[in-house]
C-alpha cells in the first residue's frame, strides 16, 4: 500500500445476498410467530437457512476482500485539464510553455 492513498475493500457480493436471505428469515419468524405460519412456510425457512449457512461459508472462505484505491473525485477534471494545456503546448509547440505546464505539475 502506498502512503497517502486511501483504500477501501471490495464488497462481496454474497455479503449482498446474505443480508438479503437474513432479512427474509426474520420476515418469515415474525409470520410465524404471529400465527400465520404453514408447514410451506417452515420448509422454506429451512431452505432459506440452509442458503444462508451456504453464503457464510463462502464469504469465510473468500478471505479477507482486496483493497481497491479510492480515486480523487476531481480526478477526470484535473487530467482533462492537464491534458488540454498538454495540447494547447504542443499545437503552439512552444516549449517554455511545456516547461511551465510541467513544473506546474510537480507542484499539484
């Protein structure tokens, strides 16, 4: 990792599903609780269990996410507008001004 950069890590998209399953399970608990469960309604609570024992195996065996940098969000502006002196310099092919652009650039 590089100093001054910052990083965050990549989301598994079974952490997605997983709380997605969860949420499904507490939703079905309440039904029964309330007294509005079947013998439909338990089956698929199992399944759904199983589906979610399944994703938390995956997400532990998947180890710990890789680290992505987060970019500058005026980074597309300030490479365009380097980008644009770059042009402008070499179409007046002027190279105090390249210089200029260059220095200018060490300093950012």
């Amino acid at each position: 990792m590089q100093a001054g950069i910052a990083y965050h890590p990549v989301r598994i998209s079974g952490a997605t599903s997983a709380a997605k399953v969860s949420r499904q399970i507490r939703n079905m608990l309440e039904l029964i609780k309330e007294g509005m469960g079947s013998k439909t309604m338990v089956t698929e609570l199992r399944a759904l269990e199983d589906r979610h024992a399944e994703l938390s195996a995956e997400m532990a065996t998947a180890g710990t996410p890789e680290l992505m940098p987060v970019l500058h969000p005026n980074l597309p502006a300030n490479y365009r507008r380097r980008i644009e002196r770059l042009e402008r310099a070499m179409e007046y092919g002027a190279t105090i001004y390249v210089r200029k652009c260059v220095n200018q650039d060490e300093k950012l």
